[in-house]
C-alpha cells in the first residue's frame, strides 16, 4: 500500500567526518543542532535536519562499524530528488533487499507490533518479489536474526 513518508532516512559512514564541518556546510540549508548532532554520531545514534526551504526532514542514522551496514552502503544506487526545493540532486538509495532487511530489523526489535512497519514490509516483498536477490536475502536475513520474518513476509506477500 503506497504511503507517503515525512521524512528520508540515510544511513552514513561518519568515520573520519569532521562533524562540525559538516554542521557548518549544511547549516546554510537546514536547520540542525550541531551538539546534538555530534552528540548523536559519536554514540551511534541517529539525528535529524530539516531542510528550510522545503520543510523536508532527513533522520541520518549513523552506520555501525559492522558488516551490514557496510554491504548496504557498498550496494547502494543513486536517483534525483523530486522533493520540492530539491529537485535535480543525487540522492543514494538503499536495495530493495537491504531495505527489506533493514525493517525486519525494525520490526523485531520494536516488538514485531506496528502494523505499518509490516504492511511496509510486505509491500517492498510485493512489488520487488520478482527482482530481489534471493540469496543475499536469505543469507542477511540468518546473520540478522529475521529468517522466520523474511519467510513469513514473502508468504504474506503473494
């Protein structure tokens, strides 16, 4: 079921950052707290800047030192932006597996009780089933935990 979204999540690599930098660059544009944000990326968690012109929130989720999240970096892809305010910029996206993946993730650790998350689930299962890479699912999906999820979503998606 389609849905719009308030906001874009980017997971990033901070490693190396110069964070107040960054802060600075971005300060032009959006609305951010610099404390927080630093705050945020040095205990791995995620932060929030909002776009003034378009009033369009980004949650940045810092990416854990970890194996999975640097897959999901290292096969990301690129589109243009049709946000209002700004169009005409290359955002990286996640797969569809990594997406996937990622909610199941969600879902486990938030109970497995938001009816949004899965229908969000069974709708990336839906629409990508005839193009998703079946074994790199089901190899993430046993290290992550979420085998019987990813099984079940794939059921419930047919």
């Amino acid at each position: 079921m389609p849905r719009q979204t308030n906001d874009i999540d980017i997971l990033a690599d901070f490693r190396g950052v110069d964070i107040h930098a960054l802060c600075q660059m971005l300060s032009g544009d959006f609305y951010l707290d610099p404390e927080a944000v630093l705050s945020a990326v040095q205990t791995g968690r995620p932060f929030n800047v909002i776009h003034a012109k378009g009033i369009f929130k980004f949650d940045f989720f810092p990416a854990a030192d970890h194996e999975f999240a640097l897959s999901e970096l290292n096969r990301r892809r690129f589109v243009v932006s049709m946000v209002p305010g700004l169009q005409d910029i290359e955002f990286p996206i996640a797969s569809a597996e990594d997406t996937l993946l990622a909610k199941l993730v969600w879902f486990r650790k938030g109970g497995e009780s938001s009816e949004q998350q899965w229908r969000d689930i069974q709708g990336v299962a839906r629409v990508q089933s005839v193009h998703l890479d079946l074994t790199y699912l089901e190899k993430w999906a046993i290290k992550l935990g979420v085998l019987e999820l990813l099984e079940r979503a794939m059921v419930d998606a047919k």
